[in-house]
C-alpha cells in the first residue's frame, strides 16, 4: 500500500509540473505576484509545448487606462513597411514597392522621394525599414533597407544617402551592408534597423525561411539568422565579438534567430529583438554580444503545416531561452520602448506591431521579465507594421494592407 501511495504522489507531482503555466510572474520587488488571469485564453498553437520558467508566456492581462485618439493622417499606401518621424514634424514612410515618401504634419502625403536604388519587390521582399542618423540635425542622412536584385538572386542591403532640405530626393547613395550570401527567394528578409547607445548601426536579417537556407542561422560564414553591428560607414568595430575570426563574417553580433521584423533599444540602452517565429514560437529576446538564441535547433513552435520543427527543442544548454513567447502567435514587426511625456502610464512600455492578430501589443517589463499584456487597436482590424514614437510623445503606426494608413495615437482632447 506504501509503495502504491507514493507512486501515485509521484504521478499527481509529475501531472502538476506538466500544467500551462498559469500563475503571475515575480513582481518588481522579485516577491511573487498574485495570480493572475493570462489575457490570452484561446488555444494555444501547439498544445504539448510548455514554458521553461513562469511568465514566458501568456502573461497577465493589464489594463493602462489610457485615454487617446486614432488620427488618420494618409490613407492609401501601398504596403507601407517602416515610419520614421522627422524632427520637424514630417514622417517618412517606407512601401514595399520600393517608394520612400514624406507625410507632413497634418497628413498631406508627398510624391516618391527619388535616388533610392532599385529593389526587388516580390513576396516579403522590397523596400523595408528606415532610419534617421544619429547626426541628422546636420548631416541630414537617412539609411533604409531593402531586398537588393543581385546576380543569383537577392539579399538584405542598407544603404544610406543624403536627404535634401526639400525632402523630395537622397544624393550621395552608398550601400554600406550587403549580407551574404546571395539566395533566389522571396521570404525571411528581417530588416530592422536601430541605432544603439554606442553610436553603432544594429541590423536584424531573416534566415530565408525555406529548410535548405535555414541551417544558415547557426553558420558563422552566413549573415543570415543574425542580428548585425557595424559603423555608420559599414565598416566593422573592432570589438564585435567574431571580428578576426577566419571563419565568421565579422558585422556579426548575435546568432540563430528566424526572421527579426523588430527592434528597440530600452532606456538603459539595451538591444531587444521580437523574432517573428513559427506556428506557437513568437519570441521576445534580449540580445547580447555574442550570444547564440537557437533557431532552428531550439525554438518554441512548430512548422506552419503543423509539423514538428526538425530536431528542435524549446531549450537546450549553451543556447539563451527567450524572455517571453507567444502561443498562439501574433505574428510581431515592428517595436518601440515608450519613452515620452504625452502617455506618462506608458513610459517603459515595449510596444509591438501584430501583423496577424491585427492588434498593437504593450508589454510591461520589470526585471527582464514580461509582468503584464495589453491589446490595444484591436477594434481596427488592420496588420500593424511598425511604431515608433514621434518627438511631441506621440505614436506612429503604418498598416500593412493594399491600401495601408498611417496612424498617429495621440492623448485624447
């Protein structure tokens, strides 16, 4: 009777740690929080799945409270792709197409800004995001990125030129990152671009998607599935963490991610990524020098088609587990650490365009843990692309559609 009584403690025990996890994550003062009700409660994409520690995934619901207005400032974009405010007021918005406009202040959309190379626009591919330099003020240089058409095919370039004081053409065009090496086809491009701290240029690329590219993301000799530093001029800092070694491209930084559609660097200068990941395998990273986050070998998710993702787990030692994923996913792109006086309930708040739950998802973060989850939009029932956050404190968001808007969130008057 013992024996079957402590075989039945240690089955209940087993079933107990194989449970969704449900309860709060640690709060900000690292005691338990209370528990919680997850906002997700639909079904998760891959039900046998389970977190490695409590609050990477289905975090509590939260609610801002926050009062604001959707101004519609243009309508009818083609696939916009990345908005980037101006410090004079205008925006610049990228369509996938490959055209580079200015919107003004009050909405008034401008014709193709002209210079920009050519860019090869089929599927996931085209001209993608945008970037002011840190010198902008006075050297009025912008960098942008884009599937750059190449002999056998194509790749993610960045390039960068010279904004005119008329806003309506780039000058001095220079390509100052191509990444290798060149493949025929049209997914997984990545593409953020987000200056650091350290004056230092960081790129986030795609691994091409298909299973005969993907092993790329763990190679050291393929820019692919890597986040990317260099120099404002391309060049590489010495200090990169592969730089010297003959067998890794040196504008590496980090290694094994998926397809990276979104960046931001927090307030204390640090460099998160939202890898867009498989069916259940959304993850939010952050990213330090050198560090290796998995995919392929390590991921949350499965294949789109339901399959299992080839010899992959969800952890594995050596390999750094990610913050936070979504289960179902969200399908992210775009990100944007609030910093501004006009919403002060949202100052440290991670903001992330969905492209498939059409929605703009907040995180709260304290502690490098994931504490809370709002969905806002919602009710607009568009593929958020990207935000950024404007110099008045406001938000800028594009919407990935045939005829795609750009949005400011503003208080509410």
């Amino acid at each position: 009777m013992k024996s079957s009584a402590l075989l039945l403690l240690l089955v209940l025990a087993l079933a107990c740690t194989q449970q969704p996890v449900s309860t709060a994550p640690e709060s900000a003062t690292g005691t338990a929080a209370a528990p919680c009700t997850p906002l997700e409660t639909s079904g998760p994409n891959v039900p046998a799945q389970r977190a490695t520690f409590a609050g990477q995934t289905r975090a509590c619901g939260v609610t801002s409270g926050v009062a604001f207005d959707v101004v519609v400032l243009a309508r009818g974009l083609a696939h916009p792709w990345a908005v980037e405010p101006l410090p004079t007021g205008e925006l610049l918005v990228t369509e996938r197409p490959g055209r580079l406009r200015v919107v003004s202040a009050s909405g008034t959309l401008g014709a193709p800004i002209t210079g920009l190379p050519d860019v090869m626009a089929r599927g996931q591919g085209g001209l993608l995001d945008v970037a002011l330099s840190p010198a902008f003020a006075t050297d009025r240089t912008i960098y942008w990125s884009y599937s750059e058409p190449r002999q056998g095919g194509n790749a993610t370039s960045v390039a960068r030129g010279v904004l005119s004081p008329d806003l309506r053409r780039v000058d001095g065009v220079q390509v100052v990152f191509r990444a290798l090496p060149t493949y025929d086809g049209t997914m997984h491009y990545g593409s953020r671009l987000a200056f650091g701290p350290d004056g230092m240029l960081y790129i986030t690329l795609g691994e091409r998607s298909v299973l005969e590219v993907r092993p790329q993301a763990q190679q050291m000799d393929s820019h692919m599935g890597k986040t990317i530093r260099i120099r404002p001029d391309g060049t590489v800092p010495p200090d990169n963490p592969f730089a010297g070694r003959g067998d890794a491209r040196p504008e590496i930084w980090s290694v094994g991610h998926r397809n990276v559609q979104a960046s931001a660097f927090d307030a204390q200068g640090r460099f998160w990524i939202v890898d867009h990941g498989p069916k259940g395998g959304d993850e939010v990273n952050l990213v330090e020098k050198g560090k290796n986050y998995g995919w392929p070998l390590v991921s949350f998710g499965e294949e789109y088609s339901g399959a299992p993702i080839p010899n992959a787990v969800t952890t594995r030692a050596g390999f750094v587990d990610p913050v936070y994923y979504w289960d179902p996913v969200i399908a992210p792109s775009g990100a944007q650490f609030y910093t501004g006086d006009a919403f002060p309930a949202w100052r440290g708040s991670l903001f992330i365009g969905a492209l498939g739950q059409e929605r703009l998802v907040r995180l709260t973060i304290a502690n490098d843990r994931v504490t809370g989850e709002e969905h806002l939009l919602a009710d607009r029932g568009q593929r958020i692309r990207d935000v950024r956050q404007g110099p008045d404190g406001a938000l800028y968001i594009v919407t990935d559609e045939d005829a795609g808007e750009l949005w400011k969130i503003a208080p509410r008057r």
